[in-house]
C-alpha cells in the first residue's frame, strides 16, 4: 500500500516538473523566433554581400544606398550587427576573397562613423585652424549653388578659409582716375609742318610752313570751293607769272563774309587791286584780311566775334567773279590759308 503511494507520487511531481507555464512556453517561442530572424538576416546579407562583389567595380556609387538599406533591416538586434562588424574587421586581413568579404562586413554593420579627411599639409596654411578646415569642409558638401560659392569665396581670408561678414552697404573704395592733361597746343607763330617746297624763291615774308596760331578758335570765313591757291600762278588778267598771296573762295554777290575769329577791326579801305578790303587783328600776332567785297558792315576799331558779319562776297577791284579774297598773317609774314580754312569739294 505505501509503495503504491509513493509511485503515485512520484508520479505527480514528474507530471508537474514537466509542466511548463504559457508564459515560459512563450519565451521559448520567441527566442527561437528571433534566431530565425538573424539567421534570415545574415543568409540575407551574405546574398546581398554576393551581389555587390560582383558588381562593386559597375556600380561602386550604389554601395553607399545598400549600406543604408541594410542598416534599416539589422537596426532590430544591435549585438548581432555589432558582432557582424567585428566579424568583418577580423576577416579584412585575410586574402583576397576574404579580406573584400571582411571590409563588406565592416562596411555595411560598421557603425557608420568616419573619420574626418585631412588635407596634405601642404595644402593647409600653418594659421588655419581645425575648426575652420571642418568648416570649410561642411560647406563643400552641402551642395549650395552657384551664387551661395561665388559670395562664399569672394569674402575669404587670404588664407582661404575663415569667413568674414558680407555687409550689404560695403562698396569697394574707387581709385581717383587721373585726368591726363590735353597735349600743350604750341605758342603762335611755331612752326608745325615743314613743308618739302622746291619752286621758284619766294617773295620777303611768305612761307610754304604750317605755323601754330595758338590756341584761337576759328571757322572758315565763307564756304565755297577753292578756285584759286597760295602760291605761285599766272594772273587770270594780267597774263603773267605772279605769287599770289592768298586763296580764293567762290561764292555769289552778295553771300556774307564772316569773321575769321574773335577779334578787332584793324583798318577798312578799297583801291583799284583789291576793292573793298579790310583786316581784322585776333591777338597773339594773327591777322585776316579780306577782299573783293561788294559791301563792308563793320567799322575801324570795332570788335567782333568769330563768325559774326563783315562784309558781302563781291567783285570790287581786279577780279573775274564774285568771290573772296583771304589772306592770312602771323606778325609780317603770309601763311597759306589752306592750312586753317576747309573748303567744299570741287
């Protein structure tokens, strides 16, 4: 009877030794779930790892958007990718196949730190700090367009990093422009082209030469066509070989004639030669004089303004037509008036 009891019970505590509450069984399940979960994930990442050796030299730019994939996929057990990436930083001094196995592993369950490039010494200027190059180097990498880097390394250091405040209202200082002073005009009566003349001798105080006439502002006293230059020519009436002291300037009876420049009436007059004549004084030893008028409208001793009325073209005197008579002077000596005065086409 005893013996039979203690079978009994020995019967219930095996029963109840066996007996595992929902709980345990729960955990049991769970643990062995999550040992599928790694080994999926680690038959996963082996497949994947196949993959990019093979095309690790086609498309090396998408090693960096695998890695963050796969990252997402293991984020759930922290231990098993910190043991994959120990796991890779042990295979990475193997051979060949091993070592790419190896960095893999480290690249993909490596916690995804770097350490920060650093540029060759002699790139880096000695003052530059760390700080400043991690700056610099932020920048380059956040992609900013065209006109952020343009302002960016206007504003630089001649070290070329450190960055200074734009201000807006700053304007670059302007250098004064230096006016360079007109080129001196020569004093009257200097000679300014010498001219090649191998004629006949001239007559006392005529010249072939160009001289200055200062600085005095003229105009042409009529406007009309040369008929008759400076110089040596036969007389249209007396038939012979004269030296002509003047030009002629054709126009009609009656156009007006004006003053070479500013100036005074020096003398008026009329004689069998000339006709109605005058001379107008300009200063600095510069004289006009004209002739052949019709009429004279100014007086001795008046002043007179470059361009104002002197007389009206004529034919007074010894002349074939109306026209005017030039001459022009510095001190006693003729000038060719086709220097100064312009003349129409003919």
């Amino acid at each position: 009877m005893y013996s039979q009891s203690a079978q009994v019970v020995s019967h219930r505590r095996s029963v109840r030794s066996s007996y595992k509450s929902p709980s345990v069984r729960r955990q049991q399940r769970g643990v062995s779930s999550q040992e599928r979960v790694r080994l999926l994930q680690l038959v996963v990442c082996l497949a994947l790892f196949l993959a990019i050796f093979l095309w690790k030299g086609v498309f090396p730019q998408k090693l960096g958007q695998v890695r963050d994939d796969l990252l997402a996929l293991i984020t759930t057990d922290l231990d098993f990718q910190e043991t994959l990436a120990e796991l890779g930083e042990s295979l990475a001094g193997g051979d060949a196949a091993i070592a790419d196995l190896g960095a893999f592993c480290a690249e993909i369950f490596g916690s995804g730190e770097k350490e920060e490039p650093v540029q060759p010494a002699a790139f880096i200027p000695s003052p530059l700090t760390t700080d400043m190059r991690g700056e610099e180097l932020n920048f380059l990498s956040c992609g900013a367009d065209t006109a952020v880097r343009t302002s960016h390394y206007a504003n630089l250091t001649p070290y070329g990093l450190e960055v200074r405040p734009i201000i807006p209202d700053e304007v670059p200082p302007v250098k004064p422009t230096v006016q360079e002073e007109p080129p001196a005009v020569p004093a009257a009566g200097t000679v300014v082209l010498y001219s090649d003349y191998s004629g006949e001798a001239l007559p006392n105080n005529y010249t072939m030469d160009q001289l200055s006439l200062g600085e005095l502002e003229t105009i042409p006293p009529v406007v009309g066509r040369l008929t008759s230059g400076y110089g040596y020519r036969e007389h249209p009436i007396l038939g012979k070989v004269l030296f002509h002291g003047g030009v002629d300037i054709g126009g009609q009876e009656g156009d007006p004639v004006a003053a070479f420049a500013d100036g005074e009436v020096e003398y008026t007059g009329k004689n069998d030669s000339y006709g109605l004549y005058l001379q107008v004084d300009h200063g600095n030893g510069v004289k006009s004089f004209y002739a052949h008028c019709s009429e004279i409208v100014v007086t001795k001793g008046q002043a007179v303004a470059r361009g104002e009325k002197l007389a009206e073209i004529g034919s007074t005197g010894i002349s074939t037509g109306p026209h005017l008579h030039l001459e022009l002077k510095f001190g006693k000596i003729h000038l060719n008036p086709a220097y100064y005065v312009d003349f129409l086409e003919p």
